[in-house]
C-alpha cells in the first residue's frame, strides 16, 4: 500500500473537523500503532498508549525487548516528546497538528539528528501475525554455484549509505580493476534499497534506488552478474534509525516474481525480524527459507539462493534441502584481527559440508577495508580460500591500494577457493598459537597453510610425508612446492618444512608432485 500516495487523498476529510478540534483545545489521542519512517532509510514500528498526556511505547509479545526501545513522554500543548531508555537513548520530538500523521525529529545519542514521519498504521501492518510455514521437504538443486560464488557486497564497507551510482562505480571497477578477470562476478546489493510496496503489493526501491531493474540491466552490460536483498521477516536488520528496510514476509512468491523480472542473479535473505515472528529452532528456519528457496526455482529464473542466518540449527546440516546455494555459518565479521581469526579458525569442524552448490559462508572478505595489517589480510584470504569459502569482496573497489589488489587477486589462492574438487581443508596439527591447514586439491596436489594466530613470530613446520600423495604404482616422486605470497619456488629438501611466519602471518603453499620439468 502506498500510504505516502493516499495520504492526501485520506487526510482531504479530516482536515476541517480536525482543524475545528485542535482550535477547540481537544487533545488527540495518540494511541494505537504507528510506523516511524526515514526517507530511505526504512521502518521503525512501535504501539502507542496515551492516558492524559502521558504517552509510552508498549511491549509487544513476540518482539524483543529493546526495539524499538522502551519509549516514555508527553503530549504537552501539541509537542509529543518521547524518549526511549537504554544504552543510546533516542528522542523523538515533533509538533502533533493532525491525528494521524506527525513530522517528527528523531535524536540518538552521538549520532545526526534524522527527520521522518510517525504515520499511523493498522495492528497488522506494525505486528504481523504469524503466517503458515509449509510442511519440511527438499528442494531441487538449482545447479547454480559450483564452485563458491566469488563478488562484491555493498554492507561491509557502506552498511545503508549507498546507492545506485555506487553501485554502478562498483561494477566498472570490478571490471578496469581487473577483478572480473580474476573471477569476481556478482555485484550484491545488500540493505538499503526498499522503500515498501505499492498498492499491488510490489516491493519498491526508494529514492537511492530508483529503478532496480535499470541497474540490473547496467550491471550485465558489463559482463557481471547482480544480487539483491531481502528478509523472511517484515524488516530488514538495521536501517538507519534502528527500524529496518522492507523484507519479504507474505510476498515471498511475490518478491521471487519481481527479482526475477528485473533480472536479478542472486538473492541474500537475511534472518532479522524473522526471529519476531518465527521460533528459534531449526525447522522454522528451514521451513521459512525453503519456502523463498522454492518461490525462487518456480520464477525459472537461475538465481543463487544466499542463506545468512548465523548458522542457527547447524544450518550446514540442513541449508541445502531448502535451495540454498550458500549459508552463513557465523555472526557477522568485523574488520577486527580477533573477529577474523575467531570466526575463521571455527569454520574447520565443519568444513567437510561444503560441496558444489553448497557452501559454509563465514561471511563476506575485510580486505582493503583499512582496519587489519596487510599480513592480517593475507591471512584472512589464505584461510577464506583454504575453507572454500565464498569470496564476496566488501571493500571499495574504486579506490584499492595495490597490496589490496595483490591479496584479492592471488591467483594462487583464488585457485585453491574454486579447485574443482572441494575436498576440505583439515588441521594437520595444532600447537599453541600455531596451525597447520592442509587441503587436498584437484590434480594430486596440496595446499598447506602454516598459520601464526599469535602476536610474536613463530617457527611453524610440518613433514613431506604427511601429505597423503597418490603415488600409484609410481612409488614415491619428488615434491615440489611453491610460495604463493612471495610468488616463488620453496625448496623441498629432507623430511620437512620450517618457516618463520610473522605474528598474525601465514605461509601459504602449494605442493604437487614434481612433473620433472621444475617450477
Ligand atoms: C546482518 C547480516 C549482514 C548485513 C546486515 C544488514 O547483520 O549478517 O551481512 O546484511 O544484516 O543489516
């Protein structure tokens, strides 16, 4: 519905009575439900109850404590003025001349003050009821993903401040930078282009994203392929005031149809509200993201379904039956050495449910993005490549340092990311601060990651022999191994291998059985 539209239209009636009534003193009656919006910057729902002039938020069940935040205050001579408790307190303040629609200034503590509009919507629209889920079964495979998705995706980097431009500039740096050569494809457009829907009930893009299928079309005359966003819940995650953008709750078939018709590749659906509307447990998650996985395959449309819902119920177990293409095994990344290292050194237990078409997602790459060392970077790019991870660049590609342009097109590493094979990576060993990654590769090959998770450089090593070669009938072969940071030859000379890897660092190899003519 577009209320924005209708509004003055709906208000034409009211106008005079309610201009009567305000003239007479009356005091109106704020109760009820009201959706609190941003120019493109989405949604905040809240219940209202006023008694006099005391006005609070009420607690909804189903909803989390804290969203929108506990809100208290007054309607005092026309000027509502509410203030929500916690952490980062938020006012909210507006002068109230007409029942149902208010300008109001929203507050929060350290950051801009934000204009929008309380509008008063119905219960159904602010708290949905809860929709049936269909019965559990599995989904075909689309065939999509055969090896991990390699792209770009806007949050990282721009979280909800970007837009159509951007994103266009992204898609010729994917290309001049040479990162479409080097396999990079999808451009994902992350939160932050709904407005809402018009009064078919068609998902719409706001005032940042005027026209999705136009970029669409922009994004494939490049030779890219593009990626949208969306929710299983009625909202997105975040959106500038703490509210969210339009997810697809009720219009998943809907929203499938209309990706589709814009020509969309690849679809993220994100969790968020969801988790307000449906239980925590694994069926409701699968039943709810099969149910877009299967919306998805009927458009006949080949889009990547991207599953990101934080690994709840052991998502690898499951993510495959419901379409998923990929799914994120983990909450979300920081540019932070520990949150690389933590979320990426977790992902081993489960790195033998990664298969062609279906892949632990421990979340989108960090590189360039300024906050880790450039040895820190190659870690996260040699661990991100030996899990087989998806490699969704989330920095800006307009304007990469060429040490930033070196880590994220390693051939070498981006090699291992896609080998054929996806066998995966195992620990070989494991000594304080200091790991040995190995992962077995199409060809009769190895990858090995000598990995220095502390702060002071460390001798890390293994033994040649502990790579499990096929040798056949042949016996035993000379090795031979390469260096894929330093680009050069490693000499394999007695039982094994030693390094010094700095703090933080990784040597990365490559071993395969030497094919007599060198390196
Ligand atoms: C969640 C996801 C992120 C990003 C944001 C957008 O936090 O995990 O990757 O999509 O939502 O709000």
């Amino acid at each position: 519905m577009d209320r924005r539209s209708g509004w003055a239209v709906a208000l034409a009636p009211l106008v005079l009575p309610l201009f009567c009534a305000l003239t007479a003193g009356a005091q109106i009656d704020l109760s009820g439900y009201w959706a609190f919006r941003v120019k493109d910057g989405g949604v905040l729902y809240m219940q209202l109850q006023q008694t006099g002039e005391n006005v609070v938020s009420v607690a909804q069940a189903g909803r989390p404590a804290g969203r929108p935040g506990a809100l208290t205050g007054t309607l005092h001579e026309g000027r509502l003025h509410l203030v929500s408790t916690g952490p980062r307190a938020t006012a909210f303040d507006g002068a109230v001349d007409a029942a149902d629609r208010i300008a109001v200034t929203m507050q929060a503590t350290g950051r801009d003050p934000v204009k929008g509009t309380l509008e008063r919507v119905t219960r159904e629209e602010a708290f949905p009821v809860r929709l049936p889920l269909p019965e559990v079964r599995d989904v075909a495979d689309n065939g999509l993903a055969r090896t991990p998705p390699m792209g770009w995706n806007s949050w990282n980097k721009f979280a909800d401040v970007f837009d159509d431009a951007t994103v266009r500039q992204m898609a010729d740096a994917m290309v001049t930078s040479g990162m479409s050569q080097a396999g990079y494809t999808y451009i994902v457009v992350d939160e932050g282009w709904t407005s809402g829907r018009d009064a078919a009930g068609n998902i719409t893009g706001n005032g940042k994203f005027p026209d999705m299928k136009a970029l669409a079309g922009y994004v494939h005359s490049k030779g890219l392929k593009i990626g949208i966003y969306s929710s299983p819940g009625p909202q997105s995650c975040s959106g500038k005031m703490g509210g969210g953008y339009q997810g697809s709750y009720g219009h998943e078939e809907q929203d499938a149809r209309t990706f589709a018709a814009w020509g969309y590749d690849y679809l993220k659906y994100d969790w968020c509200s969801a988790g307000e509307i449906y239980g925590p447990t694994r069926e409701e998650h699968q039943a709810a993201y099969q149910k877009m996985g299967e919306a998805l395959l009927k458009t006949g449309r080949p889009m990547v379904f991207s599953m990101c819902q934080y690994g709840v119920g052991d998502v690898w177990k499951w993510g495959a039956k419901t379409g998923g293409n990929l799914w994120r095994t983990t909450i979300d990344i920081a540019d932070r050495w520990d949150s690389m290292d933590r979320i990426g050194f977790a992902q081993l237990d489960i790195a033998g449910y990664a298969q062609p078409g279906h892949w632990n997602d421990p979340d989108m790459l960090e590189v360039g993005n300024g906050g880790m060392t450039a040895g820190e970077q190659r870690t996260h790019m040699s661990l991100w490549c030996l899990l087989s991870a998806p490699l969704m660049a989330g920095n800006d590609l307009r304007s990469m340092s060429e040490e930033t342009k070196s880590i994220l097109m390693n051939p070498d590493a981006i090699a291992i990311d896609q080998d054929r094979d996806a066998r995966p990576v195992v620990r070989l060993a494991q000594q304080g601060k200091s790991e040995v990654l190995v992962r077995p590769l199409a060809g009769n090959a190895f990858a090995v990651g000598l990995f220095n998770r502390g702060d002071q450089p460390a001798e890390i090593g293994f033994r040649w022999d502990a790579l499990k070669f096929n040798t056949g009938l042949y016996g035993f072969r000379r090795l031979q191994a390469r260096d894929l940071w330093k680009h050069e030859p490693v000499e394999v000379a007695g039982d094994s291998y030693t390094a010094t890897v700095p703090g933080h660092g990784v040597v990365l190899l490559r071993v395969a059985i030497a094919s007599g003519r060198g390196l």
